[in-house]
C-alpha cells in the first residue's frame, strides 16, 4: 500500500501524464475554430468558416471515401485470413508451428517504410499490377492480419478446449460447436481485432506512400499534401479535430467489447 504521500505523488504523474498525452489534441481541436490561417496561438478570434471549407472540400471526401474502402476490405480480409492462422496455430500440433506464428507476426514488427519498398517492389516489378486501390488495400491487409490473430490467440488461449470437447462429447458437430460455443465466446476478440485493424488501416501513411500510386490518396496522404498550403491549413485542422473526436468512438467499442467474455456485457 502506498502511503498518503505516496497515493499524492502518483496521482500528480497521473495528470501530468494525462496533460503531456491530450494537450496537443487540444490544441487541434481549439484551432479548428481559430480565425487564423495558421496553427497560431493563443486564438485570434473565433469562426466556424473552416468547418463550412472542409465541408465543401470534394478532395478531402473522396480520401475520406478511399481510406473507408481501404480499411474495411482490409479489415474483412485480416479478419479471414487472421482468424484461421490462429485457430491453426492455438488448437493444433504440427511441424513449423512456432515458425509459421512468428512470421505471422514479423510484418507490424518491420519498418513501414522497409514493408513499403518491399510491396512496391513486388506489385510493380515481379506481378507488374498497377498501384490503386487493390495495391493498398493488399499491403494494408499485410499487417492487419497480425492484429487480429494476436487478439484471436488469446482469446483462444484464455477459453481453452474444455468447453469445444463438452459440445463434441454431448454430440455435437464441428460447425454446431463453432457456432453455439466458440463464436459467443470469441466474437467480442473478434470485434476487437476488427476496429484495431481498421484504425490502423485508416491511418497508415508510410505503406500507402508505396503501393497508392499517384492517382490514388487516403485521407492520411491527403492531410500530408495539404499539410503546409496557407489555404488548406484550417481546413486541416478541422479534419484533424474531428477525427480526434471520432476516434473516441472505436476506442470505447473496443474496450466495451474486447474484454473477458464472462464479465463483458454482450
């Protein structure tokens, strides 16, 4: 136990934490409404004409669009491709298991810019594709999978098989099984790994550099272009604010969702 002292000086780091994460969001989200063009501050007065900018702004939808197409196909395809590597890996012994588990893993793990080179190379050199939309969407999945497969085997991991051999011994078939006893208990790990892989799709930059070629932008690649032109600059910075605000939203659904099966509310 901490003394009072103690139980003070850590509440202090706590906020000072808290302060050094959230002041820069902050920041973002009161330039929003600044009447300067700049990331100025203290505020020189305030306006809603920006949000009105970024409304009317068909280049920011149209990226907004693509990183939503990118991030849910590669988010279905991580989900697919992720879960059954790890129900591979989790319930069955054979040759290479902890091999194939590591090079699962080993793509997040690499430098973006190392995983872009490399996807560029193959899409354009070795399967000579055109980089678009597909391109993205397949580097993105790349990486996404892993998300899901770790969130998959430990769920897995945690529920054991002493549920799956009590449905298979009261008679029931594989597919029963998988559907009444280990898709309740796994769907909240599931959901989970679905809204990480999507965040983390939506806002890769490094790897969308390489494989969107130069008639495709995402909304993060877009955000990057305009970063430093006088006009666009309000216009980020509302788009900036209102992902922030955005963002709570996935967050909580992980959270509220991702936990222990038999203590989360379903």
């Amino acid at each position: 136990m901490f003394s009072s002292a103690g139980r003070r000086g850590l509440r202090i780091w706590t906020v000072a934490v808290m302060v050094f994460l959230y002041t820069p969001l902050i920041l973002v989200v009161l330039n929003a409404f600044n009447a300067s063009r700049t990331f100025a501050f203290p505020p020189t007065g305030f306006t809603l004409a920006w949000w009105s900018a970024a409304a009317h702004s068909t280049g920011m939808w149209q990226a907004l669009a693509n990183s939503v197409v990118v991030g849910l196909a590669a988010t279905v395809i991580a989900l697919v491709l992720g879960t059954m590597v790890a129900f591979a890996v989790q319930r069955y012994r054979f040759f290479g298991r902890n091999t194939v588990s590591f090079l699962v893993v080993l793509p997040i793990t690499l430098p973006g810019i190392v995983t872009g080179i490399a996807l560029n190379a193959t899409f354009t050199s070795t399967l000579a594709m055109t980089l678009g939309l597909a391109t993205v969407i397949i580097g993105h999945a790349t990486f996404c999978i892993v998300i899901v497969f770790n969130n998959v085997q430990a769920r897995l991991r945690q529920m054991g098989t002493n549920l799956e051999d009590a449905s298979a011994d009261l008679g029931a078939s594989d597919w029963q099984t998988f559907r009444l006893v280990t898709f309740p208990l796994m769907r909240g790990a599931l959901l989970a790994g679905a809204i990480l892989a999507f965040a983390l799709s939506f806002d890769e930059i490094v790897v969308t550099t390489f494989t969107a070629g130069p008639t495709v932008q995402t909304l993060p690649i877009w955000i990057f272009a305009n970063l430093f032109r006088p006009n666009q600059a309000p216009v980020i910075n509302v788009v900036a604010a209102a992902l922030t605000v955005l963002a709570i939203i996935p967050v909580w659904l992980a959270g509220r969702f991702g936990g222990d099966p038999a203590t989360s509310r379903v």
